[in-house]
C-alpha cells in the first residue's frame, strides 16, 4: 500500500512537472507581447524597462528554469491585466465563489443523478427508465451557454423568482448552480443507472428476494449500496465536467469566481492568468485524481495491492 | 435510511432557498441617494500614474481629482484649482493658485508639492507608465523618462518644469506651447498624489480600497475583486454641498445579456447593451447612447501588397462599402457611419468643433464606381488583378461582424476575396505595428480633445503609420502637421490641421469606417451622469435621482 | 427364454432435428446489428442521424442561397416560405447556414473521431502487443496526459495556433485520444488470455488468423462504441470553444458559432438560437442513444 502511494505520488510530480513545462512553451509561442497597449503609447526605453521588470530579456531557458523555481514556491508571477495583484492572490480572491457553486452544483447532481438513475434502473425498459434517460440526455445535448441564459431570463425575468444574475445572498446561488449541474446529472443517471442494472442480476439479490425481505429493504440496503460504489470512479471526470462548467455559468451568472476570471483572461490575452489559471486546475485535479485513486484502493481490495488490472 | 435521509434534507435545503429567494428582497436602489450600475471590469491598480483603462479613469475620478473637472459640455472648469490658470504671453509657463481648504480624503491638506510628486513620479522611467507622455510636455519631461541611472533619474526630476512656488502656487512650465493644456490638466493622469501615502504602499499602490487616497467627491469604501465596488461620498471634498449622492455600488457584470437582465429587474440602474437591445430600447427614456472620440478605421499595407500604393485601388475599396449598411446591421451600437477621419464632437483647438469645419470627406458609397476604378487602378499599377488577400482584426463579437461584413461587401462590389483573420487583440496589435498584414481593422482612441492625438499619427516615420505611407503627399502631410505643432496662432493652427485631414482623405491614405459609440440604458429617475466621451466611462460627481 | 425379436435390433431412428442448427449463422456484425435493430431508441438515433446528414449534404446544394452571402435589406427575418430557418443579423439565409454548420460540426466531430481511432488504437495496441517495459512506460504517458484538463489545454493550444477548424480538430485530438487508447490496451490484453484464443491456438489456429478472426472483431466493438462518444464530445468542444471567442474563422458557420451567435440575441430573434440548438441537440442525442444501443448490442456478455 505504501509503495503504491509513493509511486502514484511520484507521478503525480512528474505529471505537474510536464504541465508546467507545456504551458510554459505555449505562453512562449503566443505571439505578441504581454503588455497590451501600453506598446501604443510607451517610448522603447520604457518598454526595455517593463520587460526586464518581468524578466522578458533573459534567455527562453534562463525564464524557464526561474518560472519552475517560482512555481514550486507556489508563485505564479503578476497578472498582466491587473498589475498590482498576483495571480495567486487573484486565485485566492475567486476561489471561495467557485468552490462554493461547484459543491452546491454537485449536492443538487447527486441528489437528481442518483434519483433518476434508481428510477431508470427500477423501471427498466418502461416509461420511468425513457423518461428518466431522456431528462439526463438533454443536459449533455444543450450547452450551458444556451440554458443558462435562458435561465436568468425566463426564471429571473420573466418570472422574478430568483436574481438574474450577481452572486451576494443565498438566493443568488441557485440559478448558476441548477445551470451548472445538468450536464452531472446527466452523467451521474447514466452511470447509477447502469451500476444498478449490473448489481440487480447479482445471485446476492435473488438471495434476498427469496429470503422474503421487502422490495423497499432490497433497494435500498443491497442494490443502491453497491450500486453507488463504481460511481466513486468517476469522481474525476466529474470534477473536470464542473469544472469547464464554470467557465461558461460564472461569466453568464456574473459569479466572481476561478472560470470567469479564466475566461477574462482568455479575452483579455492576460498570459500569466491563463497559465497560471490553468496550472492551478490542472493541479487540483491531478491531486483530486490522486486521492480518488488512493480512496478507491481502500474501497475496493482488488486494487489495494497495486497490481494492474 | 440514510439515503432517505439525505434526500429529505435536501428538499427541505431547496424550499427553504425558493422561499429566501422569492421573499428576498431587492438589491436596487430602493432609496434616492443610492445608485447602482453594471460595470463591464474590475478596475486595473488605482494608481494615478499607472492608470491608463477607462475603468480606472472612471473610479479614480470619482474617488480624486485634478486642478480641473470637466463639466458636461468637456470645459475644464476649476476643482482644486481657484481660478483658471494664469498663462504667460508665449503660452509656455501656468500659474495655478490653489483653492483654499481643499483636503485629501483623511484630512490633510493637499498642497501644490503633492502635484509636483505626482509630475515626477509618473515620469519615473522605473513606472513605466502608459500616459508618461502627456505630462512629458513639461519642459524636460522627455529628460526623465529617457534617463538612464536613478542618480540621472534624480537630476532630471529636479530640472522639470514644475515648481511649488508655496503651498498654495503651482507653476508649470511647458516644452512647447499646448493650446489644449488647461483641458489637459483635469486628465487624470495630472491628478496630485500624496506622497507619504503612496510611497510606503509601493508596487500595491491602488491594489484595494484602503491602498488609494484622493481629494474627490467620493471615497472607496470597499472593493471585492471582480465583484463589487462602493464608492461613498467624502465628506472632506470641498463642494460636497453639490455631491447628492450618498452611495455608488459598482457591480462587475461582464455579459450584456445578464446587465439588461438585472436593470429590468431594478437590481441595477445603470447597465450597458448592443446590438438587438438597444433596438428594442429605442425610443424608450432609458435608451442614453453615449457617443466617443473613437475612430474604428481600416489600413492597407502599401509594401506588403504593392497595388494598395496606388491611390485609385484604396479609393476603390472605401467606395465599395456601405458605411451605413455597417453601422446598422455589423456593429448596431449607436456608432455613426464614418464622415472623415477625426470623429464627431472632436475639437479643432479653437472653440469649434473639428468635424463642422472640415466637413464630410469620405466618398459616397458607389459600387459600380468602385468597380470602375479598382480597374484603373489596377491598369495603373501594371496589374491584372488583386492579389490574394487577408484582412486581421480583434476577435470580440463587433470586430468579427464588421470584417465580416467588409469580406462580404468586397466580393460583392468588387469580386475581390479577402480572407477574414480574427485574433487576439495583442496578436492583432503587433502585427499591426510590424506592418505584418494585407489589411487590418483596428480602431484609435483620442488620448486628449485636440486634432492632434489623430492626425500626427501619419506623419512620415511615425509610429502609426504602419500603412508606409511615404512620397510627396506624405512630405506635404508631414510639413502641415508639424507646422501645425509649433502655430501658435489657434485660427491658423485650426487651419492647418484642416488641410492635413483633407490631404489625408483626398489620399484615402486610411479608410475610417464608424465613430463610435456604446449605448447605455440607464434610469430616467438618474439625473446629471456625464458620459464623456473620451477618459471615464461615467462622472458622478453631480449625478442624483429626480 | 425370452425370445428376443429381431425387430428389438433396429437402428434408432434418426433424429437429425436435434443437431440442426435452428438460428440463422450469424457472424458477429450480423448479430450485433439484428440486437441493435430491436433497441427502439438507438435506432431512432440512428435515423436522425442519418437524415440530418442527408440535410447537412444536400440542403446547402439545392439551395440557391450561399452561406455567406448577405442580404442587407432582409435582416433577421422570421422562418418564411423564402427563408426556411429565417435569416440571421446579415440576412444570411439561416437555412443553409444551420446545415453548413451542421457539416463543419459533423466534420469535426468525425475527423477528431478518425485521428481518435488512429492514434489512439495504434497506440494501445502497441502497448498491449509489447506488453512488459514498453507497456509500462507507456502507460505512465497515458496516465500523465490523462490528468491534463484538456479543454484550457485546447485553448492554450487554439491561442497558439490561431482560431480555424484545423486548430479546433488537433486541440481535441491531441488530448482526446487518450481515453481510446487506454480501451484498446484494456480490451486487448483480456482478449489475449481468453479461452477462445486459447482454443483457437490449440486448434493450430495461425497468429494472424487470430489476430484478425478474434482480437480485431472484439475490440473493434469497444472502438466504435467509444466513436459514438467522442464525435459529440467534439462537437461540445467546438462549441464551447465558439462561446469564448475561439472558434471557427467567419464568415463559415458551425453549430457553435451559431448557438453563441443565437445565445446572444435570443430574446430578441428567437428563431437563430432555437434551429441551431434543435439541430444541435438532436444530433448529440442520437449519438449518445447510438451509442447506448451499440454498448448493449456489442456487449458479448449479453448474447444469448
């Protein structure tokens, strides 16, 4: 066990490793430089002076391996766009609001996901199943840049029940994190779904169905239990879904979190941002997959010893 | 059961939110002294050296001010100055008497020396500061931002050309004379700055609320990065007897769509919108277009692509498209069609306005005639036909639509292709000014109110002419421009520069499409907000509900 | 003593019923597709694909209208018997855009999906072929690109290489193959240990007979089935690319573009959001119902 954990760990440094290196080369590529257009108006001598605040006048490598060391001391340089805050401290000013929507997403994902996937497995073949897939099927069919502001303006307009939009009191939460869950409910139906089909052939449901026990004691103690067991391996991927997710509901919703700003950055070629931005989710994810891996070890003894397959 | 549990939770979590949600109650602005706006970014640093975006001119403004505020009709009138400035006879030395009692927002007096540490600091080589230029017209600006050493640094501070002849007297001495310069000196970037606040804060000068001090009408009272910003009003401002609001919340709101939401919903006052929204606005009291120095205008490289040296070929391509048709169905923000090179509202430097002048200079919109000369043109040039072309511009939506638009109207006209290249500003902006394009669609703003910002953009070797433009008619252009520089009679000044513009369309040496504009809908209740049209997006200072 | 007759000593009867082989012979396609044909949604799917692509090829040549061709007089006009889908905010007739879009998305999509099967197949089955270091090494690859979020890496990538349908196809492919290779490699090695290999090697069986009668068929099942998923993941992609400014270079259309375009405007002209969308969804339904009915049908555990 401790082997495996050292391994994956040592992977998951190597894996860093390489995404700060790609990125780095890519903020290389990009064409033109950071400083917008202050270009337009500034003499040469003032630019010359801008780059050396910014170590642009050293050689590519030189900038490299200044930006590992950076990196590692978890300093992810200044963001152009806002030259007096540092892309960590802009991270931590947007992270609370991201990570609030993307748990407050995920309770109502699993919550509708698990529901829709026990009624489509219960149901199976019927009405119940069709429609239960058919719901989880039209949040992977219409993108959220479509839902959600068609959202802010039937349910915040047109019917002034919720705000349109802005991110203050808790009423505030519950458009951008419905918009931002239907693409995980869909995933999560069809995963429960399936899950539940398999452990119903199981011999140990037949058992319990012959011992007499009640249909209510079957699903709820034998089937969704270990129905809900494979759904931990998808962990990641639904991390990765909630979190490209944000990038379209925060900026429609105008939630001052991680995706907006992303999506700013993107709009306003602020390089440091976007690499910076996308080191930091590529880190939480890389660490997320980690956890799960090491997580599921512990779930499941057939992999506790590392063996492959 | 517990599964049962947690659903059961979890309904009871979601009636309780639906309950809050609809009981909740509004976060516009219920009382007459509150007001609340969409605001399309987060500020960059509040610093009155390193400001440059209109964002920070607008907050800054609200929070500080200068010698001069412009008043609605963009004449500088006198804020921490007493009176207008006294100019010598050559135009070169102003003396500006303080006014009296003027403090900064925590209580101390703001004295002629916080200017002079502003002057310098901003030209300051080690700031770098985008506007460094404008107040580098000070005699001996230009010695500061090209100093090398911070001990030349220090000698070229002390020789520049502003002095606090006491606490309470300003004198400015200028390189050249500037007709424009008492306009200049409510620019932002000519706002005093106190030193013993700014200095310790260093590089975070202007990071947060409490990191930014002014002399203004209102103070930053918070500031949640890309979220919110509260101005409240200082009680320390001088003419606080004419600041009737008591509150600005300014919320970041990036995506129009959600902004209009919100003003219908009352959750905002003021919201910025385009395109098919302001459509269904017209004619509504809401609807405020607020119209800028902004010149949307199209280059054609004459180098890279040799038949656009010749004059006829560019001419062809302006006459080929429909300028009206562009404003109204491409861009669809208020902008008007293009009449000339400096936009509507712009100054001539001498009391009128540039564009009355000098008149309409852009050749009407005539396809079979375009067709025509392309034809000519291109005999002239020794070619048989246009070469295969690309046009590059921004990638924001109303770029994309108006290079659309140009592609269309070109194959249309004239049967000529031109591949359209969206990408990202930055990317546009340097090939642009490594002239590494066909034809690019790019857009100026005016820096100051004065013809100058746009017309000495083309002389020979400038910067800006990315287009190379050269030859005789370049000489001629040069020589109008740079005597236009040194004219100090205003009249002949004026005339000079109307001779430059017109040389300047006669040549088609740029193809201006659109000034601009952004239209706005804001309450009919909300009073005496400027939107000027060059600077700040919004002046508050007099602003209140009926 | 009994007499035993000799009618006691006939041959039995024969009964050659019992040994005849009642189902048609069924191949494995053949029977995949005679399971898939009675799964009601999946062949649905299968239909509006079809007919979408029918549209999406033919729609925009019997047309007289050009996708870029505008209109200035004819701006944003409802769906009428001249313009089918209405025009959009340059009097582009919306029709043959929404079915232009169409192609460029299904274009994407397939494309993304072929470079998907290429490198991805290639790539796990040398991995499982070589098996031992090879295999280890290049399952540590895999891991690490696998915990790259793809879609920044697809933006970074789109800044880099300029916006265009080219840039969209290998910033999904450079990362999106990932997933099929780790399948292949999967399925591969399970079908390496199994019976019928073995039976098929005991019975003298050659390695490429085996190759392509037995390890090809099964895997190619696990192959297609992933196809059904990719080509919509990349249509989504494209999409969201459109919506943050990085999509496809006008004046072309993709659903993408249209959907951000339609997006934008939908409170005002509702009717250049809903076609696009429609055209949108019903395609990403039906390759993801496709794609159920094919894991159902290709599955050997549910033969019967």
């Amino acid at each position: 066990m401790l082997t495996y954990t050292l391994r994956r760990l040592l992977y998951m440094l190597i894996t860093l490793w390489i995404i700060v290196t790609v990125t780095f080369f890519l903020m290389k590529l990009l064409p033109g430089d950071p400083f917008g257009d202050a270009i337009t108006r500034l003499p040469p001598e003032s630019m010359a002076i801008l780059k050396a605040q910014y170590g642009l006048d050293n050689p590519v490598w030189e900038q490299y391996l200044k930006y590992i060391g950076h990196v590692a001391q978890g300093d992810l340089g200044v963001s152009y766009q806002y030259p007096t805050r540092s892309v960590v401290s802009v991270i931590k000013t947007a992270m609370p609001a991201s990570i609030e929507l993307g748990i407050e997403s995920m309770i109502i994902a699993i919550i509708v996901g698990l529901i829709l996937g026990i009624v489509a497995a219960l149901k199976h073949n019927k009405a119940g199943d069709y429609t239960a897939s058919m719901i989880a099927l039209i949040g992977i069919s219409i993108p959220s840049f479509v839902i959600g502001p068609l959202l802010s303006y039937f349910v915040g307009v047109k019917l002034r029940l919720l705000p349109p939009g802005l991110w203050l009191g808790p009423e505030y939460r519950v458009l951008p994190a419905v918009a931002l869950s239907l693409s995980t409910i869909a995933i999560l139906t069809r995963m429960m779904r399936a899950s539940m089909l398999d452990v119903m052939n199981q011999d140990y449901i037949k058992t319990a169905k012959s011992k007499g026990l009640s249909t209510a004691n079957i699903v709820d103690k034998h089937m969704i239990r270990n129905a809900i067991l494979p759904v931990v391996t998808i962990l990641g991927p639904i991390a990765v879904n909630v979190l490209t997710g944000t990038l379209v509901v925060e900026r429609i919703f105008s939630v001052p979190g991680l995706g907006n700003q992303f999506v700013t950055s993107v709009y306003s070629n602020d390089y440091t941002m976007i690499t910076g931005l996308t080191l930091f989710y590529a880190g939480v994810l890389v660490v997320m997959m980690f956890f799960t891996d090491i997580a599921y070890s512990f779930i499941d003894p057939r992999i506790r010893l590392g063996k492959g397959k | 059961m517990k599964l049962r549990k947690i659903f059961s939770t979890a309904l009871v979590i979601s009636l309780i939110g639906a309950c809050l949600a609809a009981c909740g109650g509004k976060t516009g602005s219920g009382s007459k002294d509150e007001l609340v706006i969409n605001y399309r970014a987060d500020p960059p640093a509040l610093d009155v050296s390193k400001a440059e975006s209109s964002a920070a001119f607008t907050v800054l403004g609200a929070i500080s001010e200068g010698l001069y505020r412009l008043d609605k009709n963009m004449k500088p009138q006198p804020a921490l100055a007493a009176a207008m400035p006294d100019v010598s006879k050559d135009g070169l030395t102003y003396t500006i008497k303080l006014r009296d009692g003027v403090q900064w927002a925590d209580g101390t007096p703001v004295t002629a020396n916080d200017f002079v540490y502003s002057y310098q600091r901003t030209l300051d080589p080690k700031m770098a500061a985008t506007y460094a230029f404008v107040i580098a017209w000070i005699k001996g600006g230009d010695a500061v931002t090209a100093a090398k050493t911070p001990a030349d640094v220090e000698t070229a501070k002390k020789n520049l050309g502003v002095k606090a002849i006491n606490d309470k007297t300003l004198e400015i001495t200028l390189d050249h004379p500037i007709p424009f310069f008492t306009s200049m000196l409510a620019f932002l970037n000519f706002y005093p700055q106190k030193k013993d606040f700014v200095e310790p804060l260093g590089d975070k000068s202007g990071a947060d609320f409490d990191k930014v001090i002014g002399a203004g009408p209102y103070k930053l009272t918070k500031w949640d990065h890309d979220q919110t910003l509260v101005l409240e009003k200082n009680d320390k401002y001088w003419d606080k007897a004419n600041v009737k609001l008591k509150k600005i919340t300014l919320n970041i709101v990036k995506d129009t769509t959600t902004g209009l939401n919100l003003y219908e919903t009352g959750a905002s006052d003021v919201a910025e919108i385009q395109g098919d929204q302001m459509t269904a606005y017209k004619g509504k009291p809401d609807l405020v277009v607020r119209s800028e120095l902004t010149t949307g205008y199209i280059n054609f490289q004459f180098k890279k692509v040799p038949a656009f040296a010749n004059k006829k070929v560019r001419e062809a391509f302006s006459m080929a498209v429909d300028r009206q048709a562009l404003v109204d169905t491409a861009i669809k923000n208020g902008s008007v069609a293009a009449t000339a090179y400096v936009p509507n509202g712009n100054s001539d430097g001498n009391g009128q306005e540039f564009r009355k002048v000098v008149g309409d200079l852009i050749p009407k919109y005539d396809p079979a005639k375009a067709k025509q000369l392309l034809q000519d043109g291109l005999k002239e040039a020794g070619l048989s036909a246009m070469p295969k072309l690309s046009i590059i511009s921004d990638d924001k939506d109303t770029d994309k639509n108006i290079i659309e638009f140009l592609v269309s109207q070109w194959q249309q006209n004239l049967g000529v292709t031109v591949e359209a290249n969206p990408m990202p500003h930055k990317n546009r902006l340097e090939k642009e000014l490594s002239k590494q394009y066909d034809i690019v669609n790019t857009r100026w703003g005016a820096d100051y109110n004065d013809p100058m910002t746009w017309l000495d953009m083309y002389v020979a070797g400038g910067s800006f002419n990315t287009q190379d433009w050269t030859g005789p008619e370049n000489d001629k252009y040069t020589k109008l421009v740079k005597d236009a520089q040194i004219e100090q009679d205003l009249k002949k000044r004026s005339d000079l520069m109307v001779e430059a513009e017109k040389l300047l369309m006669s040549e088609s040496a740029v193809m201006p499409l659109y000034f601009r504009s952004t239209p706005f809908v804001v309450n009919p209740k909300l009073k005496d907000m400027v939107m000027p049209p060059y600077g700040p997006d919004f002046e508050f200072k007099w602003a209140h509900f009926q | 003593m009994e007499v035993i007759s000799k009618e006691q000593f006939q041959p039995a009867q024969k009964t050659t019923s019992a040994e005849a082989i009642v189902r048609p012979s069924l191949n494995y396609w053949a029977d995949a597709w005679r399971r898939l044909r009675k799964n009601k949604l999946a062949m649905a799917g299968l239909s509006i694909l079809i007919i979408l692509s029918l549209f999406a090829i033919f729609a925009p040549l019997f047309s007289s209208q050009h996708y870029a061709t505008q209109h200035l007089k004819q701006v944003n006009m409802k769906p009428s018997g001249e313009y089918f889908f209405g025009t959009d905010k340059f009097g582009r007739d919306m029709w043959v855009r929404v079915w232009w879009g169409t192609r460029i998305s299904l274009f994407i999509g397939l494309v993304a999906a072929a470079l998907d099967l290429v490198v991805g197949v290639l790539y796990g089955g040398i991995s499982a072929y070589f098996g031992g270091k090879v295999d280890a090494f290049m399952q540590r690859f895999i891991e690490i690109i696998y915990s790259i979020p793809y879609l920044l890496m697809a933006i970074l990538l789109i800044m880099v290489l300029g916006s265009g349908v080219t840039s969209i196809i290998l910033a999904y492919a450079i990362t999106g193959w990932v997933t099929m290779a780790r399948l292949v490699r999967g399925q591969m090695l399970v079908l390496k240990e199994q019976e019928f290999v073995l039976a098929a090697r005991s019975l003298g069986a050659k390695p490429w007979r085996i190759i392509l009668k037995h390890l090809i068929p099964n895997v190619l099942g696990v192959v297609v089935v992933q196809i059904t998923f990719v080509v919509p993941t990349a249509i989504f992609v494209e999409s969201f690319l459109s919506f943050i400014g990085l999509g496809i270079k006008p004046p072309l259309a993709s659903l993408g573009n249209l959907l951000s375009d339609g997006a934008t405007n939908m409170r005002y002209q509702p009717h250049t959001l809903l076609f696009p969308t429609m055209v949108f969804s019903l395609i990403l339904l039906s390759f993801n119902l496709l794609g159920d009915g094919l894991r159902d049908a290709l599955d050997p555990k549910m033969r019967k």
